[in-house]
C-alpha cells in the first residue's frame, strides 16, 4: 500500500508522487500478517507443477489484503512471518509484484541491507553487452539498477560517488547501448555518472592457476572501489550454460583479457579471475531473463518475474540454477572449490519467497549453434566479439539458402570437430587453429573481423 505524506490518501498500485498534491508517496511495508483465508490447489500448471500448494489470503497491521502462495500448511487467525537473514550465505528471493524497483529494494533487505559509508566509491556492474531493450532478456532491467539507486541514496549514499560501470562487446556502439538499454535516462533523472569501462585505465594482476599464468587486465575502477553491486541478468549460455554473477563479473577485464580466456580454459579462467577481484554483492536480475541459445540474439526471453540478491557469490548462482532447473556448470564448480561461497544446498539459507514456488524450468542452449540451415559452426569457444558477430550475420541471413559450408571460429577446434565438407574460417584465431591441424580452408582475417567483412567473404556461398 502507497500512502500520500501530505494529504494521507491511499493506493495499491506504485507511484513515486500523489496525483492530487504532488507530494511524496510512502510504501508502506507491513510488519506482520494474520491469515484469513486459505485456499488449498490440487491441480497442477505450467507454472506449478508440484501439487499442492496453497494461497492464502493474509491480513496485515493496516488491514491490508495480500495473496502469497506457499508449500507449508496454515490455519486460519495462524500469524505468517517470514525469517530474517541469519548468516552471510543466504539469498533472498524477492518476486515482482507491481514494481521491478520496489522488489529489487526488498531483496536487499531481505539479506541484511548493504553496508556502506556516506562516502564510499560504489560501483554498479550491470550487463549492458548489446544495444538492446530490457524486454529482450540479454540485458540487464534499468529498473533494477533504480531500486538499488533509490536504497543507496535513502541510506545516505553521495550521489557524486555512485558509478554505473560497464563496458559492451567490442564493436558495439557504448552510447548507442547506453540509450537503447534506458540507462541514459536513468543516469539524467538521478544525477549518477556512467561510465565506459573501456575508456578508463586497467591493472595488471597475475594469477596462479593450475601451476599456469593467467595474467589479466582488470578496470582500475574496479579494484579501486569500496562496494561493489554485481547486477547480472539471469541467462543461458550455450558455452558456459549459464551466465549470472560469477560469469558477469568477466566483464571488468579488457578486450585482449577477454579474448585470451577463450584460447584457453574458459569456465576455470572466469573462477579464478574472480579470486583477483574485491568481495561484491550481487544482485541478479530474474525479471525477464533469457533461455536457449543465449546470451544473446539468438536466446528467448523467458518471463521469471524475481529478483535474487546474496552477499555470497557462489550461493547466489548455485540458486538460481536450482531455480532455473539448470545444470551447475564448471565456472560455479569451481569458484567454490577455489573457496569463494557455499554450492552445498543444504548449508544456504533462503528468505523471503519459498523455491518451489519461484521455480520456472528455463531451456537450456543446445548443441546446434548456428541460426543458418545450411551452415554450420564448428564452436572452437570464440571470444564474444566473434561469436556475436557471426551469429548476428548468420541469423540475418537464415532465410536466404546457401551451400552446405562449416564456419570454423575460435581457437579451440580439433580434428574429430571439423569432418571433410567444405571448411571457411573465421578470424585469425580459427585460421590459426585449422591451419595447425594441417587443413586447407577459406578464410577471412581479423580480431574479429567486421560484420560488413564477413557479409562481403560469405556472399559466393549465397544462393
């Protein structure tokens, strides 16, 4: 319930002014509830399979009505309370009601709040890889950066030292991105600094993994923070399954970082580059998230209308797969064995929303990558500059028929992966690879080589 300072007038719908004075409108969070009424569900549905579950009609201090469904029974005049955070591996799961803002706030709370000083540098680390709309699920909502805005600034944060930091595939126009995605306006209205991660300076960190050098160059900005809000979105990924928090903070190295984790071990190079960083919270954005072949274009968005926050990375992911009913890939796996957060179930507290409840089954990403019919994709793991590029030309291209070509990319490629048709490689990591196999190809340089390049190298192809 939204109530009016001035004139006292009521809603039960979000709204940040009162229609009538234009003053400021309070949410006015109940302390507690009685149940009134309980309605038991025997019948299952896509979206609860798992019979039966119960709605209650519950009353709070005010006389407000509100539903909540649940797994555990009640009776009626029974008080419902929901437990507080108890120990750093919880995660709180906060669904969305009428507001993206006011769900993302209460996920906040429900984990303890975020400890801050008025004066601490934040940094805010969204996924903002293309220039698209947060209706697509390949970015991450605006409205939950806002709700995490609203909390900094109520709890007293210096709006001068609050940065949204991120930086987009290479190629892909930052600004274009910026304002695609509603980020621009939202910097305008709250007076916060964006930041390309690009444009600013990178440290050099090396990491011991596996008796190997990875050696990494991660934003200045970054290291140089006193808090930082990881804020991924919930994802699919056809090369690493999923992709979340653990996987969103690869974005705060530069491009050559980048492209050097795909030459090598990808998932166990994203685990231990998160060992270099300082702790951070995250908060991941379920609102509309994105299954199938993500992470990008070529994904489908998937409505999940939840908002999951945890101070334990690992936790946080592990959740979510849970949720999600998706396999833990190795990148979480192995962050928990490098002894960043809690994969047991058992020993992770949930708060607010019951898990058998905010489950929603996302498809995974399968094993045919290429949106074209007639061409394949030989995955050697390329880095997203080529993967990106390459999909988006071949998803353009799906409906004009072609010869039956395999396009090799990335460095990673063998010789049980290549077969004997004809073989056209793309970018010099592939040209590289299928070169040291001892293969003739068609190829087409570059780092990765232009979209406009590669349209102009397939067209003897086209049909």
């Amino acid at each position: 319930m939204w109530e009016c300072k001035q004139c006292k007038k009521i809603w039960y719908y979000p709204l940040e002014k009162c229609i009538f004075c234009k003053s400021e409108v309070i949410n006015q969070k109940p302390k507690g509830f009685i149940v009134k009424g309980i309605s038991k569900v025997l019948v299952s549905s896509n979206g609860h399979e798992k019979i039966p579950y119960y709605n209650l009609l519950l009353e709070d201090e005010n006389g407000n009505l509100h539903i909540k469904k649940t797994f555990k029974e009640y009776n009626r005049g029974d008080r419902f309370e929901q437990k507080a955070c108890k120990n750093k591996t919880c995660v709180g799961l906060s669904s969305i009601g009428y507001s993206v803002i006011d769900a993302t706030k209460r996920a906040i709370e429900l984990i303890g709040g975020i400890n801050f000083n008025p004066n601490d540098k934040i940094i805010i680390k969204p996924n903002i890889v293309l220039a698209k709309n947060p209706s697509t699920g390949i970015i991450t909502n605006p409205s939950v950066v806002e709700g995490i805005i609203q909390y900094l600034l109520k709890e007293g944060s210096n709006r001068d030292n609050i940065l949204i930091l991120e930086g987009s595939l290479q190629d892909v126009d930052s600004k274009k991105a910026i304002k695609k995605s509603g980020y621009y306006d939202l910097c305008q209205r709250y007076g916060i600094k964006f930041k390309d991660l690009f444009s600013g300076d990178f440290v050099t960190r090396e990491i011991t993994m596996n008796h190997e050098k990875l050696i990494v160059q991660i934003s200045k900005d970054i290291m140089e923070a006193d808090l930082i809000i990881n804020v991924p979105v919930v994802k699919t990924h056809f090369q690493t399954g999923v992709s979340l928090g653990i996987k969103n903070m690869k974005g705060i190295i530069n491009h050559p970082s980048r492209k050097n984790m795909h030459r090598g071990k990808l998932q166990e190079q994203i685990a231990y580059l998160n060992t270099a960083l300082p702790k951070y919270i995250t908060i991941a954005d379920g609102s509309i998230g994105l299954e199938g072949m993500g992470p990008g274009a070529l994904g489908t968005p998937a409505n999940f209308g939840l908002i999951i926050a945890g101070k334990d990375p690992v936790a946080v992911d592990r959740i979510i797969c849970e949720l999600i009913g998706l396999k833990v890939p190795l990148h979480i796996t192995k962050a928990a064995e490098l002894g960043l957060g809690e994969l047991d179930l058992d020993k992770i507290e949930i708060i607010g929303e019951e898990m058998e409840i905010v489950k929603r089954k996302f498809k995974a990403a399968d094993d045919k990558i290429s949106p074209h019919p007639d061409i394949e994709l030989i995955d050697g793991k390329p880095c997203s500059g080529c993967l990106n590029s390459v999909w988006s030309l071949l998803y353009r291209l799906k409906d004009i028929s072609a010869e039956e070509i395999s396009i090799a990319f990335g460095s990673q490629i063998s010789e049980d992966m290549i077969g004997y048709g004809k073989i056209v490689a793309i970018g010099d990591c592939a040209l590289n690879a299928v070169k040291n196999l001892g293969r003739e190809a068609e190829s087409l340089r570059g780092c990765p080589p232009s979209i406009e390049e590669q349209e102009k190298f397939l067209k003897k192809w086209l049909k």
